[in-house]
C-alpha cells in the first residue's frame, strides 16, 4: 500500500461504528477515508443522493465516489455496472465480509482485503442473504449477455465508456474523469 490512500466505503449510517451496507448502489451513505502512513487521517460521511434513484444507482453512485478522488472502494458486492465504471477510473475495488465501517478500514490498512477481479452481487436489487446458491445454476454464456439492450456512452477525450444512467441521454451526461460532455455509442 502506498503512504496516502483514498478509499470509499458504503455505509448504513454517517457513523465509523455502522455497519457496511451490502447494497453498494444503493447504500444511504459513503465514507470518504484518508489513509496515511497506515492511519485515518481524515473521515467524512457523504449522502448517496442516487440511493432512491429508480435504475442506475450502482453507475451514478460510482460517479459520486468517483467525484471524491477515492484511489479504491471497500464493499461487500459491486454490480458489474458500476465494476465497469470503477475499473475504467483504475479505482481499485477490496471485498470484505459484513463488518463495520471502522473495522473494515482496520483490515484494509492491515492489508487484509482481497481485490475484486470480478463484479460480485445482484444487477438489480440489494442482498438479502439468501442467496445460498449465489453464481450457481447461470447456463453457459449467459453471464453478462441478459442484460437488456444497452446504451453507452464513450468520452472522446479519455477514451472511457460506461452504460448510460437510466434516463439520461448521452448528451445529457459528463465524463466521471475529465467532465467532457459523453456521446452515444451506436
Ligand atoms: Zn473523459
């Protein structure tokens, strides 16, 4: 780990002591943590403003936590979205089990988190621990192709694409790393 890290982390509550909240996109609260010399420096809650979104919260929470400048994400599932997102922005995601907010910054300094290398976690809904047999039972090659038909956006100027947030046009969208205006891929 380098001297100085940024990390986000999804939260139930604007409190150290909440618990992480499973649901990334859709998560009331991101801790924004700044890691130095392996200690918190400085914390901050922030309001996940797309949480009640109807559709695209995991790309628009990612824009949010993007906006912060956070080098990684700590989080329990991350939709392929915003995984796409995120990996684009070569911001690094950890996975850790359930625990609090302060526990899981603890195990991340510790070096304990593993990077995710592939999106994890429901597209379309929050966890709800039932899911034992999670990954299991998806016939060959259906993957990431039952997605409906989908409109991405492309930024010329850095060369990022991502899925269009829902409702919005292309033209109506920034850039999450240079702020250009997007165009539709077609
Ligand atoms: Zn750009």
């Amino acid at each position: 780990m380098e001297n100085k890290t940024k990390i986000a982390i999804s939260s139930t509550g604007n409190n150290l002591d909440n618990d992480i909240d499973p649901r990334f996109g859709r998560c009331p609260y991101f801790f924004i943590i700044e890691i130095e010399d392996k200690k918190t420096k400085h914390a901050k809650a922030i309001e996940n403003t797309a949480a009640q979104q109807a559709g695209g919260a995991g790309i628009t929470s990612a824009q949010i936590v993007a906006d912060e400048g956070v080098d990684a994400v700590i989080a329990v599932n991350v939709g392929p979205r915003a995984f796409d997102v995120f990996s684009q922005l070569e911001i690094k995601i950890y996975n850790t089990e359930p625990c609090t907010v302060k526990q899981a910054v603890q195990r991340f300094i510790a070096g304990e988190l593993k990077e995710a290398s592939t999106p994890t976690g429901p597209m379309h809904m929050g966890m709800s621990g039932q899911n034992s047999g999670a990954g299991s039972g998806i016939g060959k090659g259906q993957g990431l192709r039952n997605t409906q038909e989908e409109t991405r956006c492309f930024c010329e100027k850095c060369k990022l694409s991502m899925p269009a947030p829902e409702g919005k046009d292309c033209s109506q969208v920034n850039c999450p790393k240079c702020g250009s205006a997007m165009k539709k891929i077609e």
